[in-house]
C-alpha cells in the first residue's frame, strides 16, 4: 500500500448499497487520505455481521507509548506480516476492508 489513496469514483449510494453500510456513518468521496485520517472501513460485530466503521488510518501496536506511532504504521509486507510483532496479531485477529479506488504516493520533484 502507498502513502495515500483515495476514494473518489463510485457515488456514496452505490457504495452504501453494494457493502450494505446502511445509514450509520456518513459516506464521502475523498481524493487525498492520509496516516491519521478517520477512514471509511467495513467490520465485522461479535455475531460475525457485516457493519460499517470510521477508524483512524493506522496501526498501532500494543508496545507504542504514543499513539502516533500508527502513523508510521501503514505499510507491511505480504511475506513478512504474520512474524513481525507489530503486525502479527491484528493480521490473525483484526482485519476490516477499507473501501478504497486509488492508490498513490507523493514524490518531489526538482525546481518545485
């Protein structure tokens, strides 16, 4: 995953009827999501139904002493996640489908 993404495309009523999101969290379209940002994310209750959720892009693990350290935390790679403590027990027990259209990164670039 890249620095940023955005969802932008699809009109919010589509979306709310293609991942059955219902009426409980407001649905927007979105070109520049950063680290930190209240995302638009699907989870799932206790009773295994499908709910839809703002949370904080990021992930922080339970060692951090500041929360910030999420900030930082939004990249891990395939091979490696299951072993890495930070990301090992969110990958087994905390998923959820952030609903994006695009990815991208920043990048300077000379004279700008």
């Amino acid at each position: 995953m890249c620095g940023r993404y955005s969802l932008s495309g699809p009109n919010p009523a589509v979306l709310r009827e293609r991942f059955q999101l219902g009426d409980e969290v407001p649905v927007r379209r979105r070109f520049n999501v950063a680290p930190g940002d209240e995302v638009l994310a699907v989870t799932t209750s206790r009773e295994g139904e499908r709910r839809p959720d703002l949370l904080r892009w990021g992930l922080v693990p339970f060692w951090a002493k500041d929360a910030k350290v999420g900030y930082k935390m939004i990249n891990a790679r395939r091979e490696t996640a299951a072993e890495k403590p930070a990301f090992r027990d969110a990958l087994q027990r905390r998923r959820c489908l952030i609903l994006a259209d695009g990815f991208f990164e920043w990048q300077r670039r000379e004279g700008q």
